[in-house]
C-alpha cells in the first residue's frame, strides 16, 4: 500500500513538473496569452520540427517522429474532428499540444532519438501509460497555463458557467477544463465523471484534501440518490436537473457525527457525445473548517 501511494506520488510529481515546463515555454516563447497558440509554439521550432495536419481517420490522433538522415522532427496532426473553414476544434489542438509534450519533454525526446520509431496517441483521456500521461499533463497545463486561469478560476467558488466561460476563452472541451479549473481551484470542490451509472473517474481540489474531505472508492456504488436521478434521465436523453445537493457522506469519507450536517452542492453536466455526466461538487470553506473543528 505505502509502495503503491508512493509510486502515486512520483507520478503526480513528475505529470506536475511536466505542467510546470510547459508554462516556462511558452512565457520564454512569448506566448503566453488565451487562447494559446499550439501551433504557434511549434512553429518557434522550425526547421528542426515539421508540423502538418490532415485527415488521418482512424489512424491516430497525433504522431511524433524522428527523421535521423534528415535530423528532423515531424509532428502530425489529425484534423478528422474540424470543421471546414473554422479554427482547430479542441481536440485537435489537445493532440497538437500532446505531441508537443512528447517534442519537448527530454526523456520523451531521448527516446525517439535512441529509437527512431514513431510515437502514435490518441484519445484525451484515459491513457494509463506514465509518459503519456506525462504528455497529457503537459498539453493540459500549455493550453490552460495555471498562471492565466488560476485569477479566472479562483473569482470565488468554482460554477459551471465559470468553468464554461472559461473554456471558450481557451479553446479546450468542456472536461478538460473542469478537471483544470477543479486542479487550479483553491476552494474545496471535486469533479466527478459517471458513466455507466459508475464513478468513472474524480479528481478532488487540493483545500478539500487538506481540508481532510477524501473521495469515497470508486469502486464503490454511487450512493447520491440525486445523482442516481440524474444518470437515469441522461441515460434516457432526457433533460437532467441542472443543481442538487446532499449529505457529504454521499461523496466523501467521514468522520465524526459533524460530517453529516455538511450539504454537498452538486452541478450536473452532461457530456453526450462522451456518454458520461460530470458531477462539480463544492462545499462552502466555513462548513469544511466547520468539519475539522469537531472531529
Ligand atoms: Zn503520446
């Protein structure tokens, strides 16, 4: 177990580090401004990396690669999901940004090199490989810079309209920005995926750690009456209630007696095209300092 949170910890930390370098990039790049340009960045890098997009259908999302006899890189994109005459749609510019963590990033780039094989991604999500996650990581933090969207983020208790308003200022889906703003939030709040009537995944904000709120297990079943309600009418393509609340131990290990007082505000999202609702949960700082006060 101790083995297992360690190896956790390494990860975070180097997925964190990844953040980190991408932000320096692209403020020593003078890009750091909304939305951010991917290909801009890519663009510093010419002659030694060649970018194109196209239509790759199922092939891949993204592909790096490295031409020794030319000493180039050739970053490919795939433009399946844009629409004709529009900017890049979000995941196309998630991919562009993916594979620039794989460019950048030197144990990424060391290993193309030593290899001379292409290194084909895709999905968003999901990929439970370390540098791909790596990767993930740092194309999350080049399009959503903490350092811009931290003030957004933080103009009080995290809302759907916020995470909403600023996903379009950045270009990025609608989930990338809520696990984002989730990471970035200095409030107690956690987003939370369901599909299939499940806990898919949840990443909870760091005040709600310290503020000693942990997730239940996502093995466990979901135990929100109001979120049971909710996955049913999405399922069934109707319309789903936009706000709920209930008992924090619904969501969260408890201790003591006082956790059951604390109401749990819930913010239903549906996500169609992914078949999964987001759930933001928040709690008012007062009643988690409340919380701590009594265990
Ligand atoms: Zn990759």
């Amino acid at each position: 177990m101790a083995g297992s949170s360690l190896k956790y910890r390494i990860q975070k930390n180097r997925e964190k580090r990844a953040g980190q370098f991408a932000e320096e990039i692209l403020e020593a790049a003078g890009l750091l401004s909304l939305p951010v340009d991917p290909l801009a960045l890519a663009a510093t890098e010419a002659p030694r990396l060649k970018v194109a997009g196209g239509d790759f259908k199922d092939h891949f999302d993204g592909l790096l690669e490295y031409h020794p006899k030319k000493n180039k890189f050739f970053l490919l994109y795939n433009t399946k999901y844009d629409r004709p005459f529009e900017d890049h749609r979000p995941r196309t510019r998630f991919s562009i940004a993916h594979e620039l963590g794989h460019f950048y990033l030197e144990h990424h780039r060391a290993f193309l090199l030593l290899d001379g094989r292409s290194h084909y991604s895709s999905g968003e999500f999901a990929v439970d490989d370390r540098i791909e996650r790596e990767a993930d990581a740092f194309a999350a933090s080049l399009l959503m810079p903490k350092a811009l969207i931290h003030p957004l983020v933080n103009q009080g208790e995290l809302t759907p309209e916020r995470i909403k308003a600023i996903k379009e200022q950045c270009h990025t889906s609608l989930t990338s920005m809520a696990i984002r703003s989730v990471s970035c939030s200095d409030y107690p709040c956690d987003i939370v995926a369901i599909q299939n009537g499940r806990v898919a995944w949840r990443f909870p904000s760091e005040a709600l750690i310290e503020g000693k709120c942990y997730p239940l297990d996502k093995k466990e079943a979901l135990r929100s009456k109001n979120a049971q309600r909710a996955w049913q009418a999405f399922k069934k393509e109707e319309s789903v209630e936009e706000y709920g609340e209930g008992p924090k131990t619904d969501w969260f290990r408890s201790y003591g007696p006082a956790s059951r007082s604390i109401i749990v505000s819930e913010h239903y999202m549906p996500i169609p095209p992914m078949n999964m609702l987001l759930v933001l949960l928040t709690i008012s700082e007062e009643d988690l300092a409340g919380f701590q006060d009594e265990i």
